[in-house]
C-alpha cells in the first residue's frame, strides 16, 4: 500500500479594491505558465524605498496567479480528484487562508444561475461533472454542514436547532465518524444540488449578518455521497467533502493564538487543532489530537487517512497581508508533508446496508420516544438561550415591521386615489399613443405607398433608359449598315476608275490621275475619320445614357436609404414610446410615495413626448413630401435634360449624318465627273495621237516611196559605178601596158640614164604609180566616182518603216 502527500496547491487573487485604495504594493509573484509551482514574497518591510529585496520562496504542488479564472482551476484542480471520486475514492479538498483571501470563491463562487456560469467554483462545477459521468447505477446524496464555535449547524436540516452530534461508529462504509442527526439529500440532477448548496449559504449568510461577520470564523463542508452499484447486492461508497475553513488570520505560523484574537474571545478551536493536527502528523508524532475539535474529527480520515486530500492555500497579492501571506504559505508547505494511505473503499453487501439503516432508524425511534418522555421539546441551555435571544430579536423585529407597515398602510390609503387619477391619466394617454400609432402607421403605409410609386418611376425611368439604349443601339447599326452601303456604293463607283487609273498609269506616266486616285482615296480615308468619330460620339453618348441611369439608380438608392431612416426613427421613437411607458409603469406600480413627486414631471414629459412625436409626425411628412418631390424633380428634371439633349444631339447627328452624306455625294459625282472629264481629255488625247500616227503613217508611206525612189537611184549608181570599175580595170591593165612600155622604153634608153631628167617624165611616172580612183579624186574632188557609203535611213524612220510594215 503505497502512501502519497497531501496535494498543496496555492492561488492568488489580484489585489481588491481595498488593497488598491491603499496603494499597497504586489509583493507575491507566480510564474503565469501552466504547471508553475513556486510562490515568491518579497517581504521587505519597506517595498518601496527597500534597496536589497528580501524574497522568500516557498515550493508547493501547483500555483496559480490571478490569471488563472475558475475554469482553469477547476480543470487542473478538481477534475482530476472528481475521476478519482468516480473510481471510489474518498476524496477532501480544504480552502484556507486569511478573511477575503477567496476560499469561499474558490469553493462556491457565483452560483446565482441555475447552470454554473464564468464564475462558478469547485462545488458547482464538480456536481455538474459527477451528473455528466454518472448513470442509473449510481446514487448522488449531499448534506451541508456549518462548524461555529465547536458546534454543528445543518445547513440543510428542516428542523431548527436539531442537535448533531458526531459519533463514531465501526462499519464498513468509511471511517466510521458519522454526524448524527445531519440530513441528507438524495439529488437526481446537478440543479438540486445547486439549490442545496444556495440554501446553506443563504442560510450561513443570514447568520453571519446576525452574528458579527460570522463568515470569517465558521467552516462549511459540503459533502457528496456517491454509493455506486457495483454487482446486484454490492456497492460501494465514497464521499467528497468540500470544506471553505474559517479565516486564518488568527492562527500564528507555530499555531499559537493570536492576542487580539484571544481578547476578542474569537478563539477558533477547529483551526488550532487543524495545525497542531498538521504539526503532529508532519513530526509523526504518536498522538494526532484528532479528537480536540469537531474540525478535526470530521476530517480525521482526510489528514493521514485513507482519503485523497488537495489543500488549497488562498493568498492575498498586496503588501498589507505579507504577515499573513507567509503564515498560510509556512502552513501549507507544512501540510505538504502529511502522507495519506488512499484506498478504494471496500464493497458492502445489501444485507449490511439494510442492516445499518434499520440499526439507524431503531436510534431515531429511541431518540424521538426519549424527547417525547420529556414532554416538550428537548433544547440545552446555550440552544435555549440562543432560541430566546432570537425570540427576542424576532419580537422586536415584528414590531419594527408592523410599525412600517401601518406607515405604509397609510402612504398607501393616501396614495389610492392619486394612483387612480394617475391610472386615468395613463389610459389617456396610452389611447393618445395609440391613435398616434395609428398616425405612425399610416404614415408608414403612405411611406410604403410613395416607396411603390417610386419603385413604378424607376422602373419606367429603367423602361426610358433602356428604350434610349435601345435606340441607341439601333442607330449604331443602322449608322453602321449604312455606312456598308456606302462603302459599297463608292467601290462600285470607284473601282472601275481606279482600275482604270491604274491601267492608265501602267501604260502612261499621267500625274494628274495618279493625284486624281490619291485625293480620291484621301477623301475616302477622312469620309471613313468622319465616319469613326460618329459612331465614337454614338458611343459616349451610350456611355452618358449609361453614367446617367447608374446616377439615377444612386438617387433612388439615396431615397431608399432615407426612407429606411425615416422609418427606423419611426420605429425607434415607437419603441422608446414603449420603454418610457413601461418604466414609468414600473416605477409607479412598484413605489407609489414616488408617484405623487413625478406626476407632473410625468405630464410635462407627456406634453412635450406628445409635442414632440406631433413635430416629429409633421417634419417626418414634410421630409417625407419633400424628398420625394426633390428627388421627383430632380429625376424629372434630369429625365427632361436628358430627352432635350439626346433630342437636340440625335437631330445634330442626323444633320451632321445628311450633311456628310450630301457632301459625300457631292464628291463622289465630282469625282465622277472630273473622271468623265478626264476620260473625255484622255479619248481626246487618243484621238489626237491616232491622227498623229495617221500622219506618220502617211510620211512613212512617202518616205517608203522615197526610199525606194533613192534605192532605184542608188542601183543606177551602183550600176554606173560597177561599169566604171570594170572602165577601171581596164584602165589599169591599159596602165600596166603603158607601164610596161615604159620599163621596156627605159630598157632601150640606158644612156639617157645619166643625163638630166627628162622633162614632165617623173609627173608622169608619179601619175602611172597613182592607183586609179586617187589621181581621179584628186583631179576632180566633187564629181569623182568614188566609192560612196549607200545612204542609212533614219532610226526614226526605221521604226515608222517597221510600224507601217
Ligand atoms: N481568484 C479570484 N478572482 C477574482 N475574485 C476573487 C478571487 N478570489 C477572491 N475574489 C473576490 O474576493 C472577495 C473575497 O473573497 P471570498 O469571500 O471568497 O474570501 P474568503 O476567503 O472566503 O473570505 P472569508 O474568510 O471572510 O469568508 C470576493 O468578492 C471574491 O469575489
């Protein structure tokens, strides 16, 4: 059997609202990450001027900061001993620390709602896990106990002063220390545990006014009984106690007793034990003073027993509670030494159950005939006093009471007719609300009205706009066909004179149709520039048409949106019409003394309420009639503008459209006629050049005449000159005769050769050595028959020759 230490586990709040008034410093500081498990506390006498801190730390299970809220708690703190409950365990988790330190926050917490909220403690978060994880084989019983000055209160008991007195009794459902008297409920469902668990701290709460802060010095347990099925007669039991200890402030670090304490009587027992308790477990000591408080006792199996106990230390952050701080954490870390023997408890046949509660009811009998014998009811002497001091108290409080009540009694007589009138009042002018309602609705439904008429004018401004478009549209292509068609028109124009120029300019170099061709095809590109800036200007008029329906649109949108706003203050002035009313009911019903004092601020408010809500009614209309006429004339306006311009821009189009296409006409037929004329000079000009070669023909012919006039000429030359040379040839052989007559005269007349020449004979040989044709020429230069080239005819002549030919 294994033993483990009690589990400390140390939370700190952030500093109250006290503690801030008084500027008192943070002087404790736990790491704020998961698992931290260190407290630090600087417990310089002086924080602030202090130069060398003097920290101490104290080690313990888990830390918790103030930024660890109740879910982060309950999930690291109570789920795991709930699971440990569920698996039989019995298992104590004890809240200590000083007065407001948060042990009572971190047990209970807010438990105002039915369901544990935000706020909510170990208590209420454990009960709604065990409900969570339980079926029907379990059964859940709680019972609530108060511990004040040695005596035992139940929380939760129905019969006042019942006394409870502890009893020790050996069985084997636990430890044997039972409370005798103490009553406890069988619960189905977290909600009734929940209810229990606010019963007794009502209950602590109402006592603890009473009794001068009773709270501080009280301990509760609040206990959850789990027996749990285990075979058809077996079962087993384990108990919770989650116990919120008195204030600690006044159990020193050694577990002394604090002076003031001690002069204030307010010696709490239960806690002192506790420490020595811890003390002697902790120095193992042979005697555990378990049985010198009723704490102690109760909680003996939860110190060194066989239960899984969690303490948790609650601390204050501020300076002001250092002393106090140290003593809980010296205390806890104390504590932490405590080792437990936790055991699953043993099963426990149905036999010995019955047996233990017929053995119980047996005692309660003995108990109740015991009371009876004493004829009257059984009270020692403190409960006795106690019951006659409250007596009294209750006697006085009656009387208090019944004084307050004839006063208000009479406030209330005084009242009745005042609130009557009132009550008339207040039907009047509920009806002067309804009828203005029903102005409101109307309105409303003339707003409704309008908001449809202005739906019909967008949408036959949408029919216009879209009409406009279509318009538009069609015009485009019509602009667009039509400007096909003339494009045909003119290349059916234009083409077979282009052709024609073409051909012309391939066979003559004619400028002025090369130029005629160019400006043609120039007036065609700034036709079709014309044509391109047309159908640019149809465009952004589309585009204008557009921007002005997306304006438009924008106008109705603002409308809408005015509209809206109009009626949400409608609606608002509507409601807070209702919030007013139902307030003032309120006030009125609830408190009638306030009625009389507010009567006539009340009329004054309806006065002006109704002032208001009829100049409300009356600007609402006028904003209503005037928006809606602005945005009426203004749409009319601009619809109006629109139609002019477009009107004025269509017919400047078909203007511009007509006057284009007349001066396109007009060029065309002057080009066709500058065409014609041409064609004309050209046929002309053919004609001139066919008559010119006409006449070249006919100088050809004469010139062929000629030709052939010369060529019989220059035969009857040739001839001449053929028989000349032959006369030549002869003339030559006659000379080669004369020649040789001469050589053979030289021959003959050797002597001669010394002598002197013989006169004219060099001439003559001179001449007879001459060929022929040279000495003629010479002789007769102009009329010689020398060889003459035959005359060429002309290149000119020559073509006109082949041309003729
Ligand atoms: N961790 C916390 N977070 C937020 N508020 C807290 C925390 N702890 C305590 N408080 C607040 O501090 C105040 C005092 O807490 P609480 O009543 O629980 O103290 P206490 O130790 O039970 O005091 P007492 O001993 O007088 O009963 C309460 O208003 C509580 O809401």
């Amino acid at each position: 059997m294994s033993t483990e230490s009690i589990s400390v586990i140390v939370r700190c709040r952030g500093r109250n609202e006290r503690e801030l008034q008084m500027k008192s410093p943070v002087v404790v500081r736990i790491p704020d990450q998961p698992g931290a498990n260190q407290v630090s506390v600087n417990t310089s006498q002086d924080f602030i001027t202090s130069q060398v801190a003097d920290t101490r730390v104290y080690t313990v299970d888990q830390a918790f900061g103030p930024a660890a809220d109740q879910t982060v708690f309950f999930r690291d703190v109570g789920l795991p001993l709930v699971s440990e409950f569920l698996r039989g365990y019995n298992c104590t988790i004890l809240a200590y620390g000083q007065t407001g330190s948060g042990k009572t926050y971190t047990m209970c917490g807010d438990i105002s709602d039915k369901e544990p909220g935000r706020e909510a403690g170990l208590v209420p978060r454990v009960l709604c896990k065990l409900f969570e994880c339980v079926d029907d084989d379990f059964m859940i019983k709680c019972s609530f106990v108060e511990i004040y000055n040695e005596e035992l209160k139940d929380l939760l008991g129905d019969t006042k002063n019942a006394r409870l007195r502890i009893f020790e009794r050996k069985n084997s459902s636990g430890n044997g220390i039972r409370i005798d008297g103490l009553e406890e409920h069988h619960i189905r469902k977290a909600g009734e545990g929940l209810e229990l668990l606010k019963k007794g701290l009502e209950r602590r709460q109402t006592a603890a006014t009473k009794m001068n802060d009773l709270s501080s010095r009280s301990h509760t347990i609040f206990s959850i009984t789990l027996i749990q099925k285990k075979t058809d007669s077996e079962y087993q039991y384990a108990k919770m106690n989650l116990v919120d200890l008195a204030g600690s402030e006044n159990i020193s670090r050694s577990g002394a007793i604090n002076q003031r304490a001690k002069e204030a009587g307010s010696i709490n027992q239960s806690l002192l034990t506790l420490g020595r308790v811890i003390n002697a477990l902790v120095d193992k000591s042979s005697y555990i003073p378990y049985r010198e408080s009723k704490l102690t006792r109760l909680l003996q199996d939860s110190l060194g027993g066989k239960t899984k106990t969690v303490l948790v230390a609650n601390i204050s952050p501020a300076g002001v509670d250092t002393q106090a701080t140290t003593s809980t954490l010296e205390y806890a870390t104390k504590a932490k030494d405590i080792r437990n023997t936790a055991q699953i408890g043993p099963l426990i046949s149905d036999k010995v159950l019955l047996k233990e509660l017929v053995d119980e009811n047996y005692r309660l009998k003995l108990d109740l005939k015991a009371t009876r014998n004493k004829e009257g009811v059984y009270l020692n002497e403190s409960n006795y006093n106690e019951l006659m001091i409250n007596y009294k108290n209750l006697t006085s409080e009656t009387e208090e009471l019944r004084r307050q009540n004839e006063l208000l009694t009479m406030q209330a007589n005084e009242n009745t007719h005042l609130l009557e009138d009132e009550r008339k009042e207040k039907l009047k002018s509920i009806q002067s609300m309804k009828v203005m309602e029903e102005r409101l609705s109307q309105l409303e439904s003339a707003l409704e009205s309008q908001r449809s008429r202005e739906m019909n004018v967008i949408k036959l401004t949408q029919q216009v706009i879209e009409h406009c478009n279509q318009e538009s549209e069609e015009m485009i292509k019509s602009q667009n066909r039509y400007q096909k068609k003339l494009n045909e028109k003119l290349e059916e124009l234009i083409m077979p004179v282009m052709q024609h120029v073409a051909r012309s300019t391939q066979n003559d170099n004619d400028f002025g149709v090369t130029k005629l061709a160019e400006r043609i095809s120039e007036q065609l590109q700034a036709i079709g520039k014309e044509q391109q800036l047309l159908t640019n200007r149809i465009l952004e008029k589309t585009e204008e048409l557009r921007s002005f329906r997306s304006e438009l649109d924008k106008v109705f949108a603002e409308l809408k949106n005015q509209l809206g706003l109009l009626r949400s203050g409608i609606s608002e002035s509507q409601n807070n019409d209702t919030k007013f009313d139902r307030y003032l009911r309120n006030v009125f019903d609830d408190k009638p003394i306030v009625r009389n004092v507010t009567t006539e601020s009340e009329k004054m408010i309806e006065d002006m309420k109704s002032q208001l809500v009829s100049q409300f009614s009356q600007f609402s209309k006028k904003l209503t009639q005037t928006t809606i006429e602005m945005v009426l004339n203004s749409t009319r306006e601009k619809i109006s503008e629109e139609q002019t311009k477009w009107i004025r821009k269509n017919s400047t189009l078909a203007e511009t459209l007509a006057d284009r296409n007349a001066k396109v006409l007009s060029s065309v037929d002057q080009c066709a006629t500058s065409l014609q004329s041409h064609l004309e000079a050209n046929v002309g000009y053919l004609n001139y050049q066919k008559a010119k070669l006409a006449n070249l023909n006919n100088s050809v012919a004469a010139t062929n005449t000629d030709v052939a006039e010369q060529s019989e000429k220059q035969n009857k030359v040739l001839r001449s000159y053929a028989s000349l040379q032959s006369s030549n040839k002869e003339l030559e052989s006659t000379m080669g005769q004369i020649k040789e007559s001469l050589s053979n005269l030289h021959e003959v007349l050797p002597p001669l050769k010394s002598q002197k020449t013989v006169p004219g004979l060099p001439e003559l040989q001179k001449l007879i050595n001459q060929p022929l044709g040279e000495s003629k020429n010479r002789k007769t230069p102009h009329s010689s028959p020398t060889k003459r080239a035959l005359p060429q005819p002309s290149s000119e002549k020559r073509r006109h020759t082949q041309q003729s030919k």
